[in-house]
C-alpha cells in the first residue's frame, strides 16, 4: 500500500496534502479514502500505514482537538494519545497469517499533523516508535510509503523558496508534487486532497478548488517551458 502525507511551512501558513488511494494487495483491492482530517478548527492531520490504527486515532483526535492544540508541547500532546493505541494494536497483532503474508498487514503507522497553537505554527509527526519529530524549522515533511519520492520532489523544486512564499504558493507546489508521484507511481492516486491552515483557521479545498489549483500548475508548467525555450537566445 503506498501512500503519502505532506505538510509544508509557507511564509503566511502551512499547507497540508494527500493522495487518496488506499492499496490492498492481499485481497487484490484498489479504493479512495480520506486521509486528511480536521484537528479543531486550526490544524489538520494525516495518517499512513494501518488503517484500524489510524480509525482508532481518528476518533481521539476528533474529540480532544482542543485539549491537543492547547497544550504547551503539541508532540507529547500526539505521543501520549498516539503510543496507547500503536501499543495496544502490536500487542494484539498476529505476525504469522499464512493466508494474509503478502497483505501488509502491519500495524506500524505514522502520524502527521500541522497547524496553529495560538500564533505557533507546527509540523510534528510521531513514528510507529512513538519518537516525536518536528518540522517547523525545515519546513516540509512527509510520511507514508511514498515519502521518499515526495521528500525527493519537494528537494527539487528547492530553488523556489516556498517557505518564503504564500499558502496559494505552497498549495501549487504541494499538488505538483503529488501529481509527480501519481505519475512515478501507480499506487498513488487522487482524488488528492489539500488544506491551507492559516492562523485564522484550517480549510480544506473542494473539488473546485482543488481543480482551481490544478490550473495554477499547468499555468505553473507553460512558464517554466517558456524560460527554457528561450534559455539559450
């Protein structure tokens, strides 16, 4: 199962994005699910791995957002709801399934959140060791299978400088990332999903909105083509 969570820190804001293409290849299964998710009315999150952990998180995080994103260290807020739930699933998991050996099963699972605590903003994830990252600093993290090739795209669109840019900059490059990786990778899929968190609130985009975005890239695309045609006149 492939799948990909971003977060990434703006001038003005944090954007967060998703495929949504959920993967399972022991029962032979392909489907979208919803991968974002609202903390409150001033984060969001985003989960990969096991998907009975993640429903699990989906529900503590649904109804404690506030005592989350008010707390004075918002990763130890995440680890001590997180590392309950990670235990309680690989204590009762069962490695040795024959029939299920190919279904990458695991409950290993990461956790991504961004947002705002007061006028803090924060990347944050917790790996299925429960350790705690944060990201504020750099400015873009991402998790799931497909990290590595997001971590590889975002690194290549480095010389724009995102972080020194608005959130409807950072909403264009998040989307073209994922766009490359559903073309390098055909377990990563849309529709994709995408969140502009601001210090006034979180808002995810609409398929309107989103298809509004899709055309700032293409316009995106059109300019950098036009740069290079005329690179060596």
């Amino acid at each position: 199962m492939v799948t990909v969570v971003i977060a990434l820190r703006c001038a003005d804001g944090l954007v967060m994005a998703s495929d949504s293409q959920i993967t399972d290849p022991g029962r032979g299964l392909s489907y979208p699910a919803q991968k974002l998710h609202r903390m409150g009315e001033h984060a969001a999150w985003g989960g990969s791995g096991s998907r009975a952990v993640l429903f699990d998180l989906e529900q503590i995080f649904h109804a404690e957002p506030d005592a989350i994103l008010e707390a004075d260290d918002i990763g130890r807020a995440l680890q001590q709801r997180t590392v309950p739930v990670l235990k309680h699933h690989y204590d009762n998991f069962i490695e040795d399934v024959p029939a299920a050996k190919t279904s990458g099963a695991t409950p290993a699972t990461y956790v991504l959140a961004a947002g705002y605590a007061g006028d803090r903003p924060f990347i944050v994830d917790i790996d299925p060791h429960g350790l705690i990252g944060h990201y504020e600093e750099t400015g873009f993290q991402a998790v799931g299978s497909g990290a590595p090739m997001a971590q590889q795209a975002y690194a290549l669109l480095a010389n724009f400088r995102m972080t020194e840019r608005s959130v409807d900059h950072g909403l264009v490059a998040a989307l073209r990332v994922l766009d490359a990786l559903a073309v390098s990778s055909p377990s990563v899929g849309g529709p994709m999903d995408l969140c502009r968190i601001t210090a006034d609130g979180a808002h995810h985009l609409d398929p309107d909105e989103i298809d509004g975005v899709r055309a700032q890239v293409a316009r995106w695309l059109k300019l950098e083509q036009r740069v290079l045609d005329e690179l060596f006149d």
